[in-house]
C-alpha cells in the first residue's frame, strides 16, 4: 500500500471537516473552517482543488453542485504522520496511539485501528 501524500497544516483543518462531515461542497467547507482561516470563497475552491490535484480528495457532481471527499481514511493519513515523526526521532518501536484518546476527532475504534496499523507496520519492517 503506498503511503498517503502529506497534507500541508491547513489541508489537514480541511480534511477534518470531511473526516467529521462527509461529503461538503465548496461553500459548505467555507462554513465550517475557510472563515477561521481567513480563506475567501475562490481560495477555498482553489484549496480544495489542488488538494483533488494532490489525490486527498475526490469531487462529484450532485445535482449540479461540486462535492468533495476524503480519499484517505483519517487512521492512514494519521498513521503516516506518525510513522513519518517516528522515523524522524529515530524510534524503532511505533509510537503509541493511544496518546490520543483525549481526541475529538478520534474515537476508540480508530485509536485500535491505528494501534493495529502501526504496529503493523513495525512488524513488516
């Protein structure tokens, strides 16, 4: 399996909306984070797009309106990080997910689910 592309620190506040949401069109991502950010309506959809372009999302058509999705699971994309910060400080043993469980984006099932991956991946190596 190859490893999700590194989402920049705001591609990451979008791909939460998606994670907590689903599918949003343009204007509903605008809604929940671009305003926090500072973002006008045309950055957001020039964000969402290079972010299509980067393979992080998929947009359809419903009805008429452009939606986005979420390629990747948040475990993935979550797990790369980990491992990639991991390699980073030069630990041989996978880091423990289950740090998180103060998350509000991470609930028990996904903490197990990248505990398993990470540990997973330890063993491959």
């Amino acid at each position: 399996m190859t490893e999700p592309t590194v989402p920049t620190d705001a591609e990451l506040d979008v791909l939460k909306a998606f994670w907590r949401d689903g599918a949003l069109s343009s204007r509903e991502v605008q809604t929940r984070i671009a305003d926090g950010l500072g973002w006008t309506s045309s950055t957001t959809r020039t964000v969402l797009e290079r972010m299509r372009a980067k393979g992080l999302l998929v947009r359809r058509e419903v009805h008429g309106v452009a939606v986005y999705e979420a390629t990747q699971p948040k475990v993935a994309v979550i797990g790369g990080m980990m491992k990639r910060l991991s390699a980073l400080l030069e630990i041989d043993d996978p880091l423990p997910a289950a740090a998180f469980s103060g998350s509000q984006l991470l609930d028990a099932e996904d903490i197990a689910a990248l505990e398993q991956a990470l540990a997973d991946d330890a063993e491959t190596k």
